[in-house]
C-alpha cells in the first residue's frame, strides 16, 4: 500500500479536487448540516438543490420527520427535531460515519439507500482513505489499494460492482489478465493467469511432483468460494437472516461454519509436502494478509484465491479513486451527506450510550447511531480515550496486533524502460524466504497504466512501489535524518527492483515520493500507520474476529478491524454486514429483539474460544 508523502503540497490535492466537476456538489453537501439557514445559495447550490428537489428528497424527508418542517431550502438538508412545547432540539442524524473509507462509505451508502438520513465525516479532503488517488503533474495515483477483487459482473461476491449500483453507479473495468506475477527466491517465477486451469498448469509444471497436492488444496478453496457465492451477504449478527441462509442453504452454511476457525496453512500442509511450495502458498497469503498461510484464516484465502479466477481482478478506468467518488456522489444522490476536513476528536456516550461526535474544531454533531470506520485502536484508544476499554475490545487486542505499515513509493518512469509485455502487478522476494515477513524483505509493486494508460502524460508509466514497515523504524528522527532515511531505503527498494525486473529504472525517474508509516499515520488517521490487524500467533481462522457492534450502546464499528479483516472487498463486506444490523436496529429492516440477544451472546461466547 502506498500514501502521499509528507511532501505532497496539501494544495495541490484541493486543486485537483476542485477540478472534478462533481466534487462541488461535495463541497456543497459539507455544508448544509452545519451552516445557518441565512446562508445565501451560489448558482451551483441552487441548481443541487433543484436535483435534489427533482429526486423527490425534499418530500421524503418532510414525510419521515413529520414535525420536522422547513423553512429555508438548506434546512431542508437538516433532521432537525422539535419537542412537544415546539422548541429547536439539537439536530440528529439517523447515522454520523466516521471516515470515509470504502468501509465507511459502503455502510452509509448502503444506509442512504435504505431511507435513513446519513453523515459522512472525513478528516480528510477527498473520500476513500486507503482506497483515495492524488493526481500531481498529469498522473493519477491510487493512494494504495490498486488489486481489485470484487469488480466483475457475476456471482453474490462482486461486492464493489454491488456497493455501486446500489446507489445507481457503474464504472468501467479493465480486465487484468493476470493476477500477479511472482518472483521468488530460487529463480521461482509464477504469473497467476486468470484462466484458472493456465495458472494450475503453471504451478504444476514448477511442482510435477505435487500435481495432486496442488489440486486438492485448490479445490478446498473452490469449495469454500463457492460456499460463499451462494449466499446472499447480509449481516452474520442478524438472526433472522443468518437462520434463513442456514434453512435455505444448509450445506454450504455448515462448510463455512465448518471452515471458519481454520487457517490456509494448516490445510495446505494436508495436501502438499514441498517446502517450497509450501511457501509460495504462503506468499499467496502474505500478499493479502501481511501474515504467513499458518496465520491466514482458510475463508478469506479462498475468497481471494478464486475470485482473481472467477471474477478476475478488474481495474476501474481512471482509477481506484472513482470508487471513493463514485460512492460518496451515490451517498448525496440518496439525500444524505459527507463533510470534508471534518476530524472527529472524540465520541461523545450520554448514559454509556453513543449519541453524537465532537469535532477538532469544537462542533458537536449528534445521531441515533455512531459508526466508525477508524481502526479499533483508534476508535477505543483515541475517539473513547478516557472511558474503559470493555472486555470485547481487550479480547480483541489479546488475539490481535497492529500489523505494520509500508514504506511506498509513488513514481513516473519513461515508458521505454518497461517491456512492452510488462505485467501490472509484480511481488518480489529476491533470495531468501525467511525474509517474507520481514520488513522491507519483500516488494509490492503495481503499474497500473499498463491497463490503463490514461492515468499518466503519453510515453510514461506509473509505478506505485511498497514494502512493509514499522513505525518504529521512523520515530524520534530529526527532519533532516528523516528525509535522508527515506532516500536511502526507497534507493535500495529501487535499486532491487532495477537488478531484478527493470534494467535502467533509476534513469527513467521523472519523478517520485516516497511515504512513510508517518505519513500513512498523517493521512489515513490509522494508529501507527498500521495496514489492519495481524494475528498475534496463530489464530482460529476468523473466530476472533469482532463483528460490527461493540460494547457500547449505539456505537457500530466498520472496515478492516472487523469480520473479516483487510482488503478493499473486506471493508465493503463489512460495511454491507454493518448497515444491514444499523438498519434492523433502527427498524428499517426485518429484526427480532429476543433472537438478536441470543445470537449475540452466542457469537460472543464462540469469539472468547479465540
Ligand atoms: N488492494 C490493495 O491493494 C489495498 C492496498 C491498501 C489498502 N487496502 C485496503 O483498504 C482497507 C482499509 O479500508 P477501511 O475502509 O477500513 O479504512 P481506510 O483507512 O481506508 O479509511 C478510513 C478513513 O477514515 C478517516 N478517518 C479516520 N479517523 C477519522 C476521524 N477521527 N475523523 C474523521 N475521519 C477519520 C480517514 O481519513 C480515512 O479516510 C485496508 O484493509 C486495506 O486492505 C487495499
Ligand atoms: C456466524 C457463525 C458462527 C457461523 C455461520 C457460518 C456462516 C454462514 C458463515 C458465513 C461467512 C461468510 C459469509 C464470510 C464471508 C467472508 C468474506 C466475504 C471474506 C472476504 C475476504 C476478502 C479478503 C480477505 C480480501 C483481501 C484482499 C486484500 C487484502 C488485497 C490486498 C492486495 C494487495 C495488498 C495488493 C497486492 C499488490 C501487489 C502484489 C502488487
């Protein structure tokens, strides 16, 4: 994953984000919970607010608040309650996000989507978080995320294209041939073909030997993938619907109960005997996990492992970064709303239940529901500081850690440097495999204009480069020997990439930034930069792993540190799973307070086996 440096001018990215001609109606929208009903329109405003009038928003929202009425047209964006006597009660929100990540975004356009009046609040200028883009000079950069599973047009699993049209969205792909290609010590080189049997006969021609092994442990994840493709995906916390799946889908209900507290590693090792082999599987895990195949529950490896054959990796022309957009126009679209430069401070509980947020600058905005797409360390250590930690969330830490964060390189070479039959994502691990999980030990490299060359200036390519890193390795460092550290380990990253795929790399730079775990920290508000978490040691596949309410009464969290972990598909089936228990919270979907309870406690009872 990679991130703007330090060094990237904020301006520059304001810049380009007023180039976007529907940004605006972003920056409009940030406006209306918050400014007063005096505030003049801009012709621009008028004309949303004609949109929105046209859409039928402005009848709904009178409907549903009933006593709500409205003077002004920006108040019409307001919830604003008034008590029996008839006087202002602070405006509420049927649901504050905090942050918007594809975690974020997908609950709150999911929530939209389902009638409820939702709020976006991102720190930062533009949507999407890990899944952002910056453009600089003519290139558009994918802040990190830039493998897409999830994007294709068929089967229950492509949740991205889901999330999209849920909110009227489509986006045009381009197919990747090839997953990744890797290139492993011992001169071991794999490319993952998207035709599944081309990438099975490759493996098999490199492991004669274990042709059978190979087969069999593939087959598990084929069992698993389609297990999951069967399903409709809803919320595993909302009884009636996870009784349902079980009455109609019994076999494949208890193949993934059965599955869910094991791990990739152990089931390949039932199968398959090469050591080396053996840790090409767990490179295959690393790349999604940052953890080892012992480590990587076996339900999300299969997600992964079929779907770059079922669905493909499919990439969104004109970048990653159209999907934060894409949503966060769907969420307006819907009638609710996302704030810009809006850093939530802290979590504001009224009788131990959350009600609302307070903001860096002082502002108190209130709702029925709080979500968080911050990480649970941030939510609890930071949003909550002060208040317990509940048991739910020490368990959580005892079985998980912060995984570390990535150095990353963004840069633009001069085409002719790259074969012309260059792959778009390569993974390098140079001579030894004991180095896999080391920090800087193995690289991660994305050249996304090879699909799409429209991302960068004619004759030129992107190259989005990242290896992991700790936090650590970065503190207490004076300016100077902060900025010469990141010089000299992105050289030595490059300088690899040079002896091992590219001949004449460094010649070809015309231009480069490197990020630190720092800087991941400055601008994805993630505790120490952190990618997710990481089991501590080995775990019960995905037993552990918290589902989206908490402890805390009215508090929901979303994105990679819930079921079921990192990646962009993750965060968006967990933003599904989140809104679909907000939204049987609040009566807005089908729900059964006696069975919620039970279920609960029984899920909570199989996580403390952890
Ligand atoms: N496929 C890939 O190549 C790849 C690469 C990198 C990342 N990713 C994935 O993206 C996933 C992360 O998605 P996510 O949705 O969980 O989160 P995210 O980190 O992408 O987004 C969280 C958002 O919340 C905002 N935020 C945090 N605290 C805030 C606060 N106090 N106030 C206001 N805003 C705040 C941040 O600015 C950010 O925009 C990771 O799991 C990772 O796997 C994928
Ligand atoms: C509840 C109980 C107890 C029981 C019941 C049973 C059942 C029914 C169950 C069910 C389950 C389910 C539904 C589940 C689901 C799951 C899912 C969907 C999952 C998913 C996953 C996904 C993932 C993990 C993904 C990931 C991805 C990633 C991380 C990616 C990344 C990438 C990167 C980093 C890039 C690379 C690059 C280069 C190489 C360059």
């Amino acid at each position: 994953m990679a991130i703007l440096s330090q060094s990237t001018p904020p301006m520059a990215l304001i810049h380009s984000f007023h180039c976007v001609p529907h940004h605006k109606t972003l920056e409009f929208s940030s406006l209306t919970p918050n400014y007063s009903k005096s505030v003049s329109l801009t012709r621009f405003e008028g004309f949303e607010l004609q949109r929105r009038k046209k859409l039928g928003k402005f009848k709904e929202r009178q409907t549903r608040i009933g006593r709500g009425a409205t003077k002004s047209v920006l108040s019409v964006e307001k919830n604003v309650s008034r008590s029996d006597s008839g006087n202002e009660k602070r405006e509420t929100y049927d649901a504050i996000v905090i942050g918007s990540g594809i975690g974020g975004l997908v609950a709150g356009t999911q929530l939209a989507v389902k009638g409820a009046n939702v709020l976006v609040l991102e720190k930062y200028v533009i949507p999407g978080g890990s899944s952002g883009y910056y453009e600089k000079d003519g290139y558009t950069f994918d802040v990190g995320s830039s493998v897409m599973f999830g994007f294709s047009d068929k089967g229950n699993l492509n949740l991205i294209t889901r999330a999209l049209a849920a909110v009227g969205c489509e986006m045009e792909v381009i197919p990747d041939p090839a997953t990744v290609h890797f290139h492993l010590p011992n001169n071991l080189s794999v490319l993952v073909h998207k035709e599944y049997n081309d990438f099975i006969t490759e493996l098999t021609n490199k492991f004669p030997h274990e042709k059978e092994g190979i087969n069999k442990f593939y087959g598990v994840c084929w069992k698993i993938f389609n297990a999951l493709n069967s399903l409709e995906l809803k919320s595993l916390e909302e009884p009636l619907y996870l009784f349902g799946q079980f009455f109609q889908k019994p076999l494949e209900c208890l193949t993934l109960a059965y599955y869910l507290p094991q791990n990739a590693g152990a089931i390949a090792r039932k199968f398959i005997q090469d050591p080396q082999l053996l840790s090409f599987i767990d490179a295959e895990c690393f790349i999604v996990s940052t953890v080892n195949a012992l480590q990587t529950p076996m339900i999300n490896a299969s997600m992964v492992l079929c779907d770059r054959h079922f669905g493909g990796i499919n990439y969104p022309v004109g970048g990653v970064g159209g999907i934060a957009k894409s949503l966060a126009k769907g969420l307006l679209d819907k009638g609710s709303n996302i704030m810009y430069r809006a850093n939530v401070t802290s979590i504001i509980l009224e009788d131990k239940k959350a009600v609302g947020v307070k903001l860096s600058d002082g502002r108190e905005l209130f709702a029925k529901t709080i979500i968080s797409n911050a990480t649970r360390w941030d939510t609890f250590g930071k949003l909550l500081k002060g208040n317990e930690l509940p048991k739910e969330e020490e368990d959580f830490q005892k079985v998980y850690v912060k995984a570390p964060s990535f150095l990353s390189i963004h840069m633009a070479v001069k085409a002719e440097v790259l074969p012309s039959d260059t792959d778009c994502h390569h993974f390098v691990l140079e001579d030894d495999w004991t180095s896999l999980e080391k920090s800087y030990g193995s690289i991660f490299l994305s050249i996304p204009t090879v699909l799409d060359s429209s991302l960068a200036p004619k004759g030129h390519h992107i190259l989005h480069i990242f290896t992991t890193s700790c936090i650590e390795d970065w503190k207490g460092l004076p300016q100077r020997d902060y900025d010469a550290k990141k010089e000299r380990v992105a050289d030595e990253i490059i300088s690899r990439l040079e002896k091992k795929l590219f001949p004449g790399l460094k010649s070809a730079i015309v231009f480069q930034e490197v990020g630190t775990p720092k800087t991941h920290r400055r601008f994805l508000a993630r505790d120490d930069g952190t990618y997710g978490p990481m089991p501590r040691k080995i775990p019960k596949g995905l037993l552990g792993m918290p589902f989206n309410t908490t402890a805390i009464d009215g508090l929901y969290c979303v994105g990679d540190s819930c079921f079921p972990g990192q990646g962009v598909i993750a965060v968006a089936f967990s933003g599904i799973m989140c809104a679909h228990r907000v939204a049987a919270d609040m009566g807005l979907e089908k729900n059964s307070p006696i069975l919620d309870a039970g279920l609960l406690k029984l899920l909570g009872w199989f996580r403390s086996m952890a």
